[in-house]
C-alpha cells in the first residue's frame, strides 16, 4: 500500500493512492517454476487544476483495478552469478477502469 501527494506540477496536484496483493508459488519439486497471482487497485485524484479545460471530468477522478498472473522459469546455475541456464517468464495483466 502507498500513498502519494504531488504538487510539484504549477497547473494541478495530485494524490495517488495504490494497494497491490500477490500470491506466489512454486509449482514443481525441483523449484525451477513460479506462479505468481496479482490484485492492484490504484485510485488518482486531480485537484487545484488551474486551467479546468485542460483535464476532463472523466479523467480528475480515476480508479483502476486489476488482476495479474506470472509464470517465470528459472533454471540458472546460480542467479547471481549465473554460468549456464534461462530465465524466462510470461506475464498477463488485465486491468478495467
């Protein structure tokens, strides 16, 4: 979870506010394949817009949330200092506004 507050910008603020849950798993003995399991939600507020037509309605307000899911393979010899071997991973999101 975080939050964040931006006013560094002179035509508006900004408040960003998110909350992402993950499960993750092995799903072999050998623990070369990891499935992971993502929920975000993301809420982005405008304010103290100086020039009301420059941003639409629509978009001062936005909520996003979505889910996530991972499979990556490892089958490096060492990961931080890896001689021989792949890492791979495929990633699907889907995101609704």
């Amino acid at each position: 979870m975080s939050a964040e507050r931006d006013e560094e910008n002179p035509l508006y603020s900004s408040q960003v506010e998110t909350a992402t849950y993950q499960f993750q798993r092995y799903i072999d003995h050998a623990r070369k394949n990891l499935f992971f399991v993502r929920y975000s939600f993301s809420k982005t507020d405008l304010t103290r817009i100086v020039i009301p037509d420059l941003v639409p309605t629509e978009d001062q307000h936005v909520r996003l949330s979505g889910f996530g899911a991972n499979l990556t393979r490892d089958t490096r010899d060492n990961p931080l200092d890896e001689h021989k071997g792949v890492l791979g991973s495929i990633e699907l999101d889907n995101n609704a506004k």
